[in-house]
C-alpha cells in the first residue's frame, strides 16, 4: 500500500475542496447561510495540510503541529457564530471525506495497515477537533468578559436613571429578572462543571456559555434601549443637523437590511422616485427611526414582502410609509403601542422575538418627535401594518430648546 499521506497530500486541494461545499450544504450547520465559500474555506487549507505534516511523521510527538492551525479554526468559527455541534458536525464531514478520498487505496492494504492508518487518521482529527475546541471556548469566554465589563458600566448608568425615574421601574426590573436569573444560573453551571473532572464535556459547556451570552446580550439590549429612552425624557439628547441625502439613507438601511428579509425569505421593496433630493435634518436620527420601522417590519412579517415608499408631502413636508404583509396589530393594541414598554397581546399568535423589548417603537416616537414630525399607524390583523412618518423638509433650530423641555 502506499504511504497514505503522500496521498492525502496530492489530494488535500480536491478534498479541501469538498470539505468547504459540504459544510456549506449540509442542513445541520445553519451558520454557513450568510457566509461566502471564501469565508467558509478560510484556515480550512491550512488545518488539511497540518493534517497531512502530521500524518507524513507517524509520531505521537508531530501531533502538535496541528495546535495552531486547528486553534486558528476553531476561532475563526466562534467568530463566525457557528455553534459548538456545528463545529463537531464540521469535522465529522471532513474525516468522511478524507476516509472517501483515500477509500480505493487503503483498500489495497492489509487489514493491520488499513486499521492502523484509519486510527492514526481518527487520533489527529480528533486532536484538530480538540484544539478548535480549546480556541472556540477560549473566544467565547473573552466575549463574555467584555460583556461583563460593559454590564458593569451600563450598571453604573441605569443607577443613576434609577434615581432620576421611578416611573417605568418595576417593569424594568421584571424585564430584567428573565435574563439575568438566566445568565447567573449558567454561570454557575459552567464553573461547576469546569472545575468537575468527570463533567469534561466540551459541548455542553460551550453551549451554556452561548446561552449566558445571548442572555447577556438581551439583557444589554434592554438596558441600552432603556437609557437611551430615559435620555430623551431626561431631555439629553441632542441633535446634530446636516443636509441629508433621504435616498443614500434609504439604500443604507436596505443593504443592512436585506440579509434579515432574505433570511425570512421576505422581498424587501422601495417605491422611492420621488423622495426629496435633500432635507435638513439629523442623518443619524433618521436613519435609526427607519431601521427600527423596517426591522419591526421584518421581525413581524413571515411570508410576503416589506415595502418602503418615500415622497414629498406638502410644499414643506416630505413622508416616508414602511408597509408590511405581517401578523398586524389589533385596534386596542395601536392605541398604546408607542408607550414604553407596550408589545401588542391581541395579536400575537406566537411568542415576541427573543430581542423584544416593547422600547423600540417608544423610542421612534420620541426621535420624530424631536425632529419636528408626527409618526401614524394604520394595521389589520392578519393583513399587516404601516406606519408613515412625515417629516420637515428643513427641521428648524428651536429644536435645541425642544430636545430640552422634551416630555
Ligand atoms: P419590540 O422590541 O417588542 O418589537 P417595539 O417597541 O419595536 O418593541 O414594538 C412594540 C410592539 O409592537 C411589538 O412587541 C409588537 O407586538 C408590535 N409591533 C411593532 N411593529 C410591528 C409590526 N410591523 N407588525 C406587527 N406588530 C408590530
């Protein structure tokens, strides 16, 4: 038989290759969907020919060579939002296609050789699995680090909102409970089990770490989403007036946009010939009340379409309508759903998305308001929803003693 990673060396392009259009392809590994083949073959080379090095030496000693190229993988992964069984799931396919690949000559071996080759293959796929492990937890644990240190700052902010409003606390501590009871339990969990030698199981720790990360993250989201609501009320919040190109905001928001609708499987259109060439107003502030009305829209929506339609409405006003096909809000739902915290109950068939907070639309009324506006919804269950912002075409600068006395 011949030496078998002379021949994986021939093939390790053909296999990488293969490895890349698998992953790609298989249902299991959901966190390739918005990833190109470039993103997905990135390291996966290196990690095959670290393979290869290692198999040419036969030593138990040259299985250290694959360390870096497997940790390398293993963070490029964490970075890319795969889950720790779609990182099993990965290497699984590349040790069948590896075994594929090599099928016809191990064959033409004895049987102590080709048991001999297919351990030796197992064992440095199992170390490359392993280090990718390492680096993916390492990775996620830094990410929780600096979770922790920005909880701790944003802590420091919510005190003082504590202190200045009592009004929406009690549901913001409720808000709060969910996720924090959450995140405290899993940490604990995952100490525990680390410090259990028994307990060595890398993916269940890693996906504990996951779930205390997208606790934490909601939780951020809440409390920032919070502050930002106590600035305005706090009268803080200041606006910073430019001439403002109405359709490049609107290609912006339509090119963060469109991997969210596509995802849904939701056409995202743009009726936008008419929008006004220029206005004066707060770039910023515009953009983030449209991302809001076109996320909601996306998030609301299962099947159908989402529409953004622009146009000059009087001699000095201009309107921009975000239109839906989604599950709509019911009449007793509309009546406060730009209050803080209100999310429409008649509605719902399903539960809110796991990033509800009842703050985002509370949050576009403010801003329309400080930019001079007035913000409208009409919506049907079951047909879908549209809110239409009119705006100035020029917001005027009494808008510094307006974000002040704001109420
Ligand atoms: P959330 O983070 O809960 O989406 P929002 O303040 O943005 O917070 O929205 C408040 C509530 O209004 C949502 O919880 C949802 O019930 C309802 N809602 C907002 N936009 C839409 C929409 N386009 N279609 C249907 N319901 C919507």
């Amino acid at each position: 038989m011949q030496d078998f990673s002379h021949l994986l060396s021939e093939k390790v392009d053909a296999i990488a290759q293969q490895w890349v259009e698998a992953v790609a392809q298989d249902q299991q590994i959901k966190s390739t969907k918005n990833l190109s083949k470039t993103a997905i073959r990135d390291h996966v080379p290196h990690v095959l020919t670290a393979l290869v090095t290692v198999l040419a030496h036969t030593q138990a000693s040259d299985i250290k060579t694959i360390v870096e190229a497997s940790l390398e993988h293993g963070l490029l992964r964490a970075e890319q939002g795969f889950n720790p069984t779609e990182v099993v799931r990965e290497y699984h396919l590349l040790r069948t296609i590896i075994f594929a690949n090599l099928r016809t000559e191990l064959l033409q071996g004895t049987v102590e050789e080709v048991l001999r080759s297919m351990s030796l293959i197992d064992t440095v796929v199992d170390e490359a699995i392993a280090q990718c492990f390492q680096s993916y937890v390492k990775e996620r644990l830094q990410e929780l680090e600096q979770l922790q240190n920005q909880l701790t700052l944003t802590v420091e902010e919510l005190r003082r909102l504590v202190r200045s409003s009592q009004e929406n606390l009690n549901i913001l501590a409720h808000e709060l409970k969910t996720p924090l009871t959450s995140i405290i339990g899993y940490s604990e969990l995952f100490i525990r089990q680390q410090r259990s030698s028994e307990l060595k199981d890398n993916v269940t720790s890693v996906e504990h770490i996951e779930r205390v990360l997208r606790s934490g993250r909601q939780l951020l989201h809440i409390i920032n989403d919070a502050l930002e609501l106590s600035r305005y009320e706090a009268g803080r919040m200041q606006l910073h007036l430019a001439i403002t190109n109405v359709r490049s905001i609107i290609d912006t928001i339509v090119e963060t946009m469109q991997p969210l609708a596509d995802k849904q499987g939701l056409k995202l259109l743009l009726d936008c010939e008419d929008a006004p060439m220029q206005v004066l107003t707060d770039p910023l502030r515009l953009q983030q009340i449209l991302t809001n009305l076109v996320n909601n829209a996306i998030r609301y929506t299962q099947i159908g379409c989402v529409t953004i339609e622009c146009h000059a409405f009087t001699s000095n006003q201009w309107a921009i309508a975000v239109t839906d096909t989604g599950i709509g809000i019911a009449p007793e739902d509309q009546e406060r759903i730009f209050e803080p915290f209100a999310r429409a109950e008649c509605s719902t068939i399903k539960p809110h998305p796991p990033d509800s907070t009842g703050l985002g639309l509370a949050i576009v009324a403010r801003m329309v308001k400080l930019l001079q506006g007035e913000i409208s919804l009409t919506s049907q269950l079951g047909v879908g929803s549209t809110f239409t912002v009119i705006l100035p075409l020029e917001v005027t600068t009494e808008v510094e003693v307006m974000a002040t006395t704001f109420q």
